[in-house]
C-alpha cells in the first residue's frame, strides 16, 4: 500500500465547497431548509476558521442554497473574514450588555423562518436551542459528512500522524531504559500479569488492585456475578 503524502497546507476554496456540498446533500436526505453549526470543529471543517468559543456564539447557518451565513460578535468579524477559507455571509451582534435589539439571538432569530425545518447539531447548547426558530431536526450531518476523508484529510492526518511519531522517538531516546519494539521485560518487571504498578506509590503506600476499604478488589467473575 502507498501512504500518501503529508500535507500542512490549509484546505483550498475547492475542498471546503466540497465539503459544504456533501452536508448539503445529507441535509436533503433529512428533509431540513437550513442547519445550525455551533461546535468550534465543526466550523472549522466547513469554513476553515479556528475558535475556542467561551461565551459569546459563533453560529453558522447553512440553508440549502446560497451562501452559509455566520452569526459573530461585531469585534471578531475581521478574525473571521482573515481566517475563513470561503466565501460567507455575515450577521453580527453587539457585545454585553448589548442594548435591546442588538443581542445575538435577535439577531440570530431574525434569519430563520418560523415555518422552516431547522437542523441542528446534538450537542447544541439548550440555550441556542431553545431561541432556534421553526421546527427543530436534531440530526449530526456535519459528523456524518466527516467520516468520509477526503484526499485533503487524509494528507493532514498523515501529518499529525507524523508529529506524534516524532514526539514518540523523541520520548524513546530521553528514556534509554525504556522496552524497544515487542521487548516485555521492563513491564513484567514493575506490572503484575494484570497491567497495574505493584508498587504505584511505593510498597507501603498501596496497591492499585486494592479498594478503599483496604480490601483487594473483586475478581471480574464475581462483579459480574454480583450484578447478575
């Protein structure tokens, strides 16, 4: 088997309409007029803008044909506009304490109809969910267009998969008393056949198959018997 090749180079404008088209096709297969994005990677999926939300919603709206449109505080638009890797619309809302009119889910409610089937992420906050308007889909077909990597993603994950290769050597070569490859004789050393430190805080202190009580743990078949 070939291993492609790595990449560290962003998704193209190409990669991400073709991402939004295969969502697009899932929201059709589920009968919604427009998805709710809230999760940070699930924006970043189809946008290419990167974001650890802490208070103030980042939503993108996504109707069946047009532009996504992305709801964002009015400071963070240029942040948006810098980082995303596709073409978007915008409606922004004022920040805390937002005068009357101006916050993000009057904002937010007036892009929905009410009549609208409205798909929405299972991990939507209640909060958004409960100022969604129309009649409420919950259905993950963002989650479900990612478990079909495209060329792209599996060059990316190729990378990744090369950073950790590389901290792991590293790891291998600070810690010259380490097991190479299938060499057991260090963990059969300080494990017991089970897996767990023998000793894992010093001898005296504790074992790890040990209860609180002081006790050793029951064995599986007794567990299992005890909740049979």
């Amino acid at each position: 088997m070939t291993v492609p090749v790595a990449t560290t180079a962003a998704p193209s404008r190409a990669e991400l309409a073709e991402r939004l088209d295969r969502v697009r096709a899932r929201m059709r297969s589920a009968d919604v007029d427009v998805y709710v994005c809230f999760d940070p990677v699930n924006i970043y999926y189809l946008t290419n803008f990167a974001n650890y939300v802490h208070e103030r919603p980042f939503l993108l709206l996504i109707p069946l044909d047009g532009l996504p449109v992305m709801v964002a505080p009015l400071l963070e638009t240029s942040h948006v506009r810098a980082r995303a890797g596709c073409d978007l619309a915008y409606a922004t809302y004022a920040e805390f304490p937002a005068p009357s009119g101006a916050n993000w889910f009057d904002v937010f409610r007036t892009l929905i109809p009410t009549e609208a089937r409205v798909g929405v992420e299972s991990a939507m906050p209640i909060r958004i969910f409960e100022r969604t308007p129309g009649t409420k889909v919950v259905v993950d077909v963002i989650e479900e267009a990612r478990l079909v990597k495209t060329p792209c993603e599996i060059a990316r994950n190729v990378h990744a998969c090369q950073i950790v290769t590389a901290g792991h050597e590293k790891l291998l070569r600070l810690s010259p008393r380490r097991p190479r490859g299938g060499d057991l004789r260090w963990r059969d050393a300080v494990h017991d056949g089970d897996g767990l430190s023998r000793h894992p805080h010093g001898e005296h202190h504790g074992d790890q198959r040990e209860g609180c009580g002081g006790g050793r743990r029951p064995s599986r078949s007794t567990r299992t018997a005890s909740h049979r």
